[in-house]
C-alpha cells in the first residue's frame, strides 16, 4: 500500500520491537482532509474535490487519498455518491468523530483491544436484557439478519454478509430497549469499521464462518429467553472477532 513520504518509516525499531508511534500514511491524510473542510468552511453537503485533486493538494498519491476516504466514510465524516463525487457528511458523524474518533486509531492495537473491550461490555448488556424483552418482532428482525448474514456468506457476497452483520447487532440492541445501548454500540461499531474500511475485512474467511455460527448461538439464547447464555454468546463472539482483528492487524502492518 503507498504512503506518503513523511510517513514511510520501519514499523519495528532496531531492537526488533514494534513502534507505538508507527502511524500510516492514509491514516494522516484523512486527518489532513478533516482540516482541509475546516479550513474551507465546508459544510453538510458540500462537494469536496475529487481524489485526484484532494492527492495534488495534499501533495500524496489518489491510493492514500482512496484508503483515507473509506475511514471518513466509515466514520461518518463524508459522503461518496457513485457518479456525483465526494462531499462532507451530516453531522451525526461528526458527534461520533469529536467524541471518540479524535483519538482512536484503527491499526493500534491497544486500541482496537479497548474497543472491543468496551463493545464486549455494552453488548454482553444489550443482549442479556434482550432475552427478557425482546418482542415478537424485534425476535423477528434478529432472525432475519442471521440468515441474511449465513446467505452472504455462503454466496460469498462480502457486501451483504457486512450490512447483515450490522443489521444483527443493530437488531439485538434495540431489542434491549435502552437508549443509552443502542447508542453506545452504534458508535462503537461505527469506529470499528474505520479498522474494516482499511482492508480488514475486505474478504469472508473461516471467521465469517464462525461469525455466522455465533450469532445464531446469541439469537437462540434471547428466543429462548435466557439472559445468561446470551451474555456468554456475545462475550465469545466479540472476544474471537477481537483475535481476528488482533492477528490481521499484525500481519498488515509488520509482515
């Protein structure tokens, strides 16, 4: 993947450690566009240049600027219309932006390790309380994003396997009927996808497989009413998906 010169620099220092300071080229330009629309005073819905300006004005290649673009878009910050360009968000994003992406970063691993520890602890809630209030209907939107995850993958459609796999979490925080839940888990899923936005989970692998698994153990266990086993189900899924991410995240960045 290209970076930009200032940040090409050894992911490991002499003593064959890993550098903490180690931060990606696309990762500082999308820093780089957020103060490009301050400095602008662009606002919802305007159009930003396209990638090949933004490349030139930020003298880096339209590659970054792409890597850069998908983190914006997965933090909420802009908007890519097919066909119409690039332009700055609505200010939902941005909410979640100033309160936590302003110092989240989608390859540090202690990050990432924090994320999932805080998702770990709201979701493990919001599925407890769904085994004990769940209504027919949310059961039945639950049970719809599990199989329309188990058909993404299964047709290895990534797309639908990804937009399932957040209808599925959406759907089992809802049924929690707390606000403060829903709202928590949106945002913190929202940071993740900075981390798929950048390619780590561009493919379905056995670990989509056992997603699929996992989340049918979660639905179970809220049908059947049992808040326990549901807890359990979701602690084990996030802390595997968590080993996922931990391992991907290494291979990319250090070989």
């Amino acid at each position: 993947m290209d970076h930009t010169p200032a940040t090409e620099a050894a992911a490991v220092n002499g003593s064959g450690e890993e550098r903490r300071d180690y931060r990606p080229g696309y990762e500082i330009v999308a820093e780089r566009i957020l103060e490009y629309i301050a400095q602008e005073r662009l606002v919802p819905g305007d159009r930003l240049p396209t990638e090949n300006d933004l490349a030139r004005t930020l003298s880096t290649s339209r590659a970054v600027v792409r890597e850069a673009v998908k983190i914006l878009s997965a933090l909420g910050r802009v908007r890519a219309h097919k066909g119409r360009g690039l332009f700055v968000a609505d200010d939902e994003g941005m909410l979640v932006t100033s309160r936590w992406g302003g110092f989240f970063r989608p390859v540090d691993l202690d990050h990432v390790l924090m994320l999932f520890e805080f998702r770990r602890v709201q979701e493990m809630a919001a599925s407890s309380f769904a085994a004990t209030r769940a209504t027919p209907s949310e059961l039945r939107s639950i049970e719809v994003a599990m199989q329309q995850c188990r058909h993404g993958f299964a047709h290895g459609n990534v797309e639908e396997f990804n937009q399932a796999d957040d209808d599925f979490h959406a759907a089992v925080t809802a049924a929690s009927h707390n606000t403060f839940l829903v709202s928590s888990v949106r945002d913190a899923r929202r940071l993740q996808r900075q981390s798929s936005a950048i390619g780590i989970h561009d493919e379905l692998g056995d670990g989509a497989e056992l997603a699929v698994q996992e989340h049918e153990a979660i639905y179970r266990a809220i049908r059947d009413g049992h808040p326990e086993q549901a807890a359990e189900a979701a602690a084990a899924h996030l802390n595997r998906t968590l080993e996922d991410y931990r391992g991907e995240i290494r291979r990319r960045l250090f070989g």
